[in-house]
C-alpha cells in the first residue's frame, strides 16, 4: 500500500467518523419546550391516549419484547423502516419531549450507514407499497392505511403536508431521484406523525360560503321554483312557491353552494391529512374560552416551523462535514470519498419534519392541558399572537 493511500485512509476514517448525527440533533426540539411540559418543576408527564398507545405500537415494532402492544404494521417492508435506528431514534427523542424527560440515552449517534439504510428502505418500500396502491389493496393496520393513502396522494402530485406545502410529484422515470427520495422522507414522516400523534388542523374562521352561477340547458322534466306574491286586503302578504317544468329551449341560471373550512396553513390550503380524514379538525376560540386560540395556533405554527428548521440546519451542518472538506481522491477500485447529496437530504428532511412536528405535539399538549408553565414560554405565546 502507497503512502498516499495509506494517508487517503486515515483521512477517511478520521473524517467518516465525524459523519454522526445525535438523535438530539435530528430532533432538536427547543429547551424552552421541553421547560414547558415539565411544568417549571423538573419532573415528567406521563402521556396518554392515543400518544402512548401509538408510541408502544412504534416500539413493539422494533422490539416485542418491550411492549405488550401490537406492531404499528402488518407490512413487512413498513416494519423494517419502523426497526431502523433512525425511525427509532426520533421515536424516543419525541417520547421524551413530549413527557419532559431528559434526551434518550439509546441510539445516541446515528452514523451514515444508518441513514444509508434508512434511504435504500424507503426507495424499497415505496415500489412495495405503490404496489399495492396499483392493485387497491389496503392495510390492516392503520399506520399502513395512511401510508398507502398518502403515497397514492404523492404519486398523483396532491400531497399537501400539515403547514399546508404542497409536495412536488416525483419524477420516477429511470429509478429514483434526489428529489423523489426526499419527497418520499416527507410523506413518511407526516404518514408516522399522523398516525402517532393527536394534534387536529386548525380551523381559523367558520366555514365560508360560496354561491357560484352557471349556465347551462335544463335536463329532462326538470323544475324549478316560481315565486308568487299574494296580497289580499286585510291580510298579511304571503309568498306562494310553485315548481313549473323548464323548457327544452330555455337556458337558465343554476346556483351552487360550496362549503369549505379555512385552515392555519399557507394559503389556507387544506392538508391531506384533512382531505383524507386522517386528522381531526379543531376550531378556534376567543381568549378566555377553553381551547386553542388564534393566537396559540400561531404560536405553535411558528415555533415548531422554525425548530424545524433550525434542526434541518443543525443535522446539515454536521452530516455535510465530509463534503465541506471537499474529499474527492480515490481510494481503491473505483471507491470514491465525496458529498452524498442524498443521504444528506435525507438527514435535513427528517430533522426538519421530525422536529416540527414533535414540537407541535409536545406544544399542543401543554397548551391543551393548561398545565403550568414558564413566564419565558407565556411571553413567546403573546408575542407569536400579536404577529400579523
């Protein structure tokens, strides 16, 4: 062996071994948060309902031994994303935050093979599932349910995520790309939160309706309604409606009503999660009333979107170290050290989705339940309702 090759590997081993990303890291939900579901006090806060229950699905999933619940899924190719590392890590993080635990000491550091895994998975799973989207068939367990959904929405270029950005439709012509795999992380992410979580879509002003006219010939014996005054002396005026046939030759006007919620998304955009009945809905309320006001409702948009992409940046900036140096020597046979951009993509998109949407639950948790929390955490609520 060359000393060039020889030098060329300790560089990779020094510098491969920076290629680590900490669960906390991946999921870096804000202290103050986490201050907040403590309560100020330090302790812990055993979650419940359909928090818990998802949480011991998603750890029987990896671990039977662990948990008396059911797996998460039934699908074979579901279930070994659910046993990575990566799901798995980002299931205690979130855990944690959400019961104000301290970080998780399991699966500390996520290496990149971990993420290489994660991403082959993915690219594995989705030709499985779309599969089974293609020849209608459903999963039993309610996790596969959403995921098949949300893929069939993905595929058709309609996925629309909680904040109410809409995902790209894949390209999939010659395999899988960059932008596909990511598109894919995102939907996988959402898939698992939904299922997991129990934070509605907010509903910011009641329901809007909308008369829209169109003209068009009448159908067969079809009627409409004619509208007659009577007047009599000494008698209140009454309106008598009659329902006389439409004329073949006759073009009329015909009024539709449309009924539709505007939601606390961008551009008010209704999430598939909604769509697709996955998630509830919750209206807002007026300050002083029990529920989520619109200014909590903002609050929890913003902090959570700017956790998340603070994570996105965090994991990006300790991941992408191998390609900040710019290795590009070749090693031997062909093996080359460089940037993988889309393992790195990987690690940013499911930092930012993981954070954001842990924060938003863990967030949603202690405003509904009203627990005690700091002035820091009240103040930030304040403030994020003033905002425009």
């Amino acid at each position: 062996m060359t000393v060039r090759v020889f030098a060329a590997l300790i560089v990779f081993s020094i510098v491969s071994g920076c290629q680590q990303v900490a669960t906390s890291n991946l999921t870096a939900i804000p202290d103050f948060v986490r201050d907040a579901v403590r309560g100020g006090g330090g302790g812990t806060r055993a979650a419940s309902g359909r928090f818990e229950d998802g949480y011991q699905a998603l750890r029987a999933a990896a671990d039977k031994s662990a948990t008396r619940a059911a797996p998460a899924s039934d699908s074979p190719a579901v279930l070994a994303i659910l046993r990575t590392d990566v799901v798995q890590g980002v299931v205690d993080e979130v855990y944690q935050a959400r019961t104000g635990g301290a970080p998780s000491a399991t699966s500390v550091r996520l290496p990149e093979g971990k993420f290489r895994e994660f991403r082959d998975l993915l690219s594995d799973t989705r030709a499985t599932l779309m599969d089974d989207v293609a020849r209608g068939k459903a999963g039993e367990k309610k996790l596969d349910r959403i995921l098949i959904a949300y893929l069939r929405e993905y595929a058709a270029g309609e996925f629309v995520d909680r904040n109410g950005t809409e995902i790209a439709k894949p390209s999939l012509n010659g395999g899988i790309n960059n932008e596909a795999i990511t598109g894919l992380a995102t939907v996988f992410w959402e898939a698992l939160f939904d299922f997991w979580t129990d934070v509605p879509v907010f509903v910011e002003r009641e329901q809007e309706e909308e008369f829209k006219a169109s003209y068009r010939a009448p159908k067969a014996n079809e009627v409409r309604p004619v509208f007659t005054r009577v007047v009599e002396a000494g008698k209140e005026d009454k309106i008598v409606t009659e329902y006389q046939e439409v004329k073949p030759d006759e073009r009329t006007v015909f009024y539709t009503r449309s009924v539709h919620d505007v939601y606390v998304t961008d551009d008010g955009r209704v999430p598939t999660a909604v769509k697709l009945k996955v998630a509830g809905t919750e209206r807002l309320v007026d300050a002083g009333q029990t529920g989520i006001t619109a200014g909590e409702a903002k609050f929890i948009k913003s902090a959570s979107n700017l956790a998340g992409k603070q994570a996105n940046s965090l994991a990006a900036g300790i991941f992408g170290f191998l390609g900040k140096i710019n290795v590009g020597f070749v090693l031997v046979g062909g093996f080359s050290v460089g940037d993988d951009k889309t393992l790195l993509e990987i690690v940013k998109v499911s930092a930012e989705v993981a954070t954001r949407r842990g924060t938003q639950a863990a967030i949603y948790a202690v405003l509904k339940e009203g627990a005690t929390r700091s002035p820091e955490f009240d103040r930030l609520v304040t403030f994020a309702g003033k905002q425009p």
